[in-house]
C-alpha cells in the first residue's frame, strides 16, 4: 500500500502535495514528476553532456561536477528555489550560473572563488537548488555507468 493512500485511508484527508508539487502547480511549471516521466531530459541533455565535455578537456571530475551543476541550474526550473525565492530567487540562480559559465567554467583560473561566491550569495538569500543537486547526482550516477567512463571518483 503506497503511504499516500495508507494516509487517507487513517485520516480521511489526501496526502498534502510537497512544496516543489505547489510550486510547479501554481506556476505552471514541471517539476520532478514531470521530469521523471520524460526520461530525465536535464540529465542527458545538459548534465551529462557537461560532466563529460569537461572531463574530455582534461579537467577533474570535480571540475567535470561543478560546470555540469551550474549547467543545470540555468537550464532547469527547481522547484525548491521557486518556493523559498519566488520569480526573483530563481532568477538570482539563473544570473549567478550564467556569470559563472560566461567566466569560463572550471577552465576559469579563479573558478573557485566565483562558485564561492555564488554559494554565499544564494545562501544569503536562503535558497537551496536542490533539484539541480538531485539531477547532478542522477548525472553522475549515469556517467559512472558507462563504460567508456575513465575517472570513477571525485578528486
């Protein structure tokens, strides 16, 4: 029994939606579910292609991990940054991760105060990309089961 319907079933009231579920609802937007049931376009489309197009020009896997991230937080609408910042907080991760990408990336010389930088502002402003964090993970996770795959951990 799903613990949803275990839920209606003990206190006759529907599973409450999560925030990221209001959020995508209220705005119009897809959220996990949606992306889900796409085939995780922000993975293979943008995440992946990223992680490995900076391994391919011979950077670390951490670097391979930080340009994919900033990758998908331009290209994706986490639903977690729209509930905690609204129109405007997304936008603020929008403009931080392009500034970080126009700079060059990892193949930035200073690419780790810049992604700093970014850290601490959108910490300042309370917001939390989670969604972009879950779908780094599934593109990581998907690189490391390929097997054309050459670096297995981070450095």
């Amino acid at each position: 029994m799903k613990f949803a319907n275990f839920w209606l079933y003990f206190t006759g009231q529907k599973w409450p939606a999560s925030h990221g579920a209001q959020v995508a609802r209220s705005l119009a937007l897809s959220g996990a579910r949606e992306e889900a049931l796409q085939g995780f376009p922000a993975v293979f489309e943008h995440g992946l292609p990223r992680l490995q197009q900076t391994l391919a020009a011979g950077r670390s896997v951490e670097c391979g991990l930080i340009d994919s991230f900033f990758v998908l937080l331009v290209q994706i609408n986490d639903t977690n940054v729209l509930y905690r910042g609204g129109l405007a907080g997304a936008q603020l991760v929008r403009q931080e991760a392009l500034a970080f990408l126009a700079a060059g990336g990892s193949a930035d010389r200073d690419w780790r105060q810049r992604a700093l930088a970014s850290h601490r502002k959108l910490v300042a402003a309370r917001l939390s990309p989670g969604g972009a964090a879950d779908l780094l993970a599934a593109s990581y996770f998907i690189h490391l089961l390929c097997p054309e795959s050459t670096q297995t951990e981070v450095r």
